[in-house]
C-alpha cells in the first residue's frame, strides 16, 4: 500500500511539473514524506512491495 501511494504521489508531482499547477508546495511536501518513508524502510531491511 505504501509503495502504491508513493507511486500516485510521484505522478502527480509529475503532472504539476509538467503543467506548472500545482497545490501550493502540497504536492512537493507529500513527495518528499513519501520518499523519506520509502527510503527508511529500505534501511531498516522490510518489504516495499
């Protein structure tokens, strides 16, 4: 589940990318949640998938 909402996050920071439209710095800020939790279970050994 975690994996799956990282991937819609990045999606759509890539859609505000490309469009310029963004929500604020919303969409950035759950970007970088999203990668920071995907990054420390990466280091502590769990599953992503």
């Amino acid at each position: 589940m975690l994996w799956t909402i990282a991937t819609i996050l990045i999606v759509l920071w890539l859609l505000g990318v490309v469009t310029s439209y963004t929500i604020g710095g919303f969409i950035h800020i759950l970007l970088v949640i999203a990668i920071i939790i995907v990054l420390v279970r990466v280091i502590k050994g769990q599953k992503i998938l």
